[in-house]
C-alpha cells in the first residue's frame, strides 16, 4: 500500500456502481492511504454505494441530490462535524434529459438546457463554496469533463455545451481559490461504458471510433481515470491548478489518422 494520500482526507461524489469513474478514483485515492467520505444520489444508490464503500474501509455515507441546496447545505454540514477539515473534493456528477441526447443541439428545451447546466456545471462550484470552507490547509478539487466541451461530438448536444461550461468553471473557481492554495482541475476523460454514458445516442460507436482514432488506439480502462484522479488529488500536482487534462488516449490531438485503419 502507497503513502501518496496518507493523512488526507476528501469527499467524493458520484458513485453510483461499481463502474463509476468516481469509484475509480476513490479506489486509488484509498489504495494511497487517504480516507475518503462518500455522497450518493438518493435511497436506491445507497444499497450500490455503501458496500463498495466498506470494501476501502469507509464507512461516512450521506446523501445528497445536488439539485437542492438544502440537501448540499446538510451534507457539508455533516462532513465539518465529523471531519473539521478536508483536504480534497471530487465532483463527478452529470445529467441531461438522455431524449436530447440524441438528435440536434439546437431543439434542446428551456427546461432540458436549465436542468442539464444546473446539474452538470453548477453543482460543482456549489459543492466547491462549501469544500472550500473546510479546506483549511490548502485542497484540491477535482470535477470531470469530456471533449463533448470543446468540439462537436453526434449526440453530445446540450452536456457538451455544459461540460464547456464547467470547464471555464474550472478556471474561474481556480482563481477565486488560488490565494488559499486550493487548486481546480478537471479530467476530460475518453468514452467509458457507465451508467451515465449509456443515455447518450450511439454509444458504442463513439467507443469505436475513439478506438480506432486515437494514438494509443484503444479506450480508456477506468483505473487509468483513477490514476490520473489520484495525481490531481496528491501533492503530485502540488502546482497545477485551472488544468484540463485529457485522459482520453490521446484522442483529443488528433486531426485525422491513419488511413489504413480498419473499416468501422
Ligand atoms: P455514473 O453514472 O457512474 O456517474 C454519474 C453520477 O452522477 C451518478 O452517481 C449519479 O447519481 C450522479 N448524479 C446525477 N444527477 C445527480 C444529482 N442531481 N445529484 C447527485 N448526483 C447526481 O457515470 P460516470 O461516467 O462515472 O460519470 C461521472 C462523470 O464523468 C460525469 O460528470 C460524466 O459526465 C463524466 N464523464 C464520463 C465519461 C464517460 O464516457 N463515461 C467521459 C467523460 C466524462
């Protein structure tokens, strides 16, 4: 067992099974020695998270929809009675009404738009205020993004202009932090098969050309997410901060590749 994380302590939110990238990154954070708290979505997930989350000897569960200030307010509230302070913060939550998930950006409703960017981008300054607060030593936040922010992916729609949103998020909120030595970053990783990813339009083809296109030509494994987490999370990367890193094959340099690649 690694020291990388001994003494840290940090909440993580998104698990919802054991396919979740927030899961991957708690497993390396916990591998490291660092002791990790857990938000779930709602009664249902709880019965998915809490023995995933005993499995690396946690056992500080809360709920929280993030949707709802109330619910935000009660679980940091609870996360300083217990721990006082924190050292990191993982963000790894999004949702868009998976019906616009397909066809075009440009027939999103009101109501989908307002719903998708309060969810996928707001929640993570909301949730980085209050970890903020706890963060008495300097932290780290992390939240994950996707290539759906800076460039047009079929189906992507109305999450990839809220992934760009969440990305300048990333920016700003590292500013206001950086006096107190609190950094933001985000992930921006390749297509994975998780329960989140499986609302989105052709999928599976999305994996494919991925596969076929990036350099290292294949798909990201989920563990290699967590690494990458586990970094941001660290003092590894003491001075990065207001950072986009792609986890993602290197998919995103690619302009266009290798014309001998196999018939998709
Ligand atoms: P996942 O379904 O395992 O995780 C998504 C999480 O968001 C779930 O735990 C769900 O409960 C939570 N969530 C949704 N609405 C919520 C709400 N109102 N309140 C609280 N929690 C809520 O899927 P994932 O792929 O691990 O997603 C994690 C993050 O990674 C998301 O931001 C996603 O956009 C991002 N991401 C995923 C991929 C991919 O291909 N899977 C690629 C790049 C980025």
């Amino acid at each position: 067992k690694g020291t990388l994380m001994q003494g840290k302590r940090g909440l993580i939110m998104g698990v919802a099974n054991n396919r979740s990238i927030a899961w991957a990154i708690a497993q390396a954070v916990a591998a490291q020695g660092g002791e990790v708290a857990f938000t779930y979505q709602g009664e249902a997930l709880e019965k998915r998270v809490r023995p995933l989350a005993n499995s690396i000897g946690a056992d500080f569960l809360l709920p929280c929809d993030v949707s709802d200030d109330g619910a935000m307010d009660a679980a940091f509230d609870a996360l300083g009675e217990k721990w006082g302070k924190i050292d990191f913060l993982v963000h790894a939550i999004g949702f868009a009404d998976k019906n616009f998930l397909r066809g075009r950006y440009i027939d999103t409703p009101r109501a989908v738009f307002q719903q998708a960017m309060d969810i996928s981008c707001y929640s993570f300054a909301a949730a980085g205020q209050r970890a903020a607060a706890l963060m008495k030593d300097g932290g780290s936040l992390l939240t994950l993004s996707y290539l759906g922010a800076e460039r047009v992916v079929p189906h992507y729609n109305v999450m990839g202009v809220a992934k760009a949103a969440l990305e300048a998020s990333v920016r700003y909120m590292a500013v206001d932090l950086g006096a107190r030595q609190i950094r933001v970053n985000a992930i921006s990783a390749g297509p994975i098969k998780t329960l989140a990813a499986s609302g989105i339009g052709d999928f599976s083809y999305i994996m494919k050309w991925n596969k076929y296109n990036s350099p290292l030509e294949r798909n990201i494994e989920l563990e290699e997410v967590g690494g990458a987490g586990l970094y941001m999370l660290s003092d590894l990367s003491k001075g990065v901060t207001g950072e986009v890193h792609h986890v993602d094959c290197g998919y995103h340099i690619v302009g266009m590749k290798n014309p001998a690649a196999p018939d998709l």
